[in-house]
C-alpha cells in the first residue's frame, strides 16, 4: 500500500532529530580505520577489511580470527579498538 499525498506531506516536515535511531545504538569511534584491530563481545578478535558508509549509516566489513567475515552496523556494534 502506497502513502497517500498527506502522509508524505508529514513525512516531509519531520525534523531530522526526529529520524535519529534511537535505543541499544553507541556512539562511532572515529579513530576506527582499515587495519585496526578489534574485540566484538560475540565474535571475538578481528581484522577490519573495510569501512564503508557515513553517520549512522556507517558499516564495517571485518575477519574475526575463527575465519568468519562479518558486516556490522557500526551504531550497534560494541567494539573494542585493540590496535589501530
């Protein structure tokens, strides 16, 4: 089903704080970059391979050591920088 013409006018006036996430999301680390080392509290160790979007959008493509490569959402992330 497609909005009709008065719900996208709506949609159109929200402000932009009110299309922040809201919730379990974490702040991004801006000192993460290709090549760190990380910890994820699930996963384990890993490499990051390559980073890609912006703001919340932002997503990190990383080998964790058991040989799994993963991409994760970089709000909901929880990682720990060992190394960069």
């Amino acid at each position: 089903r497609k909005p009709n013409e008065n719900q996208l006018r709506r949609l159109r006036k929200l402000k932009p704080e009110l299309a922040k996430p809201i919730g379990n999301s974490n702040p991004i680390d801006p000192n993460l970059s290709e090549g760190a080392l990380v910890n994820h509290t699930r996963f384990g160790r890993g490499k990051v391979l390559r980073i890609e979007g912006a703001g919340n959008d932002k997503k990190a493509e990383i080998k964790f050591e058991k040989g799994d490569v993963k991409k994760l959402l970089l709000r909901f992330a929880k990682l720990e920088i060992i190394d960069n």
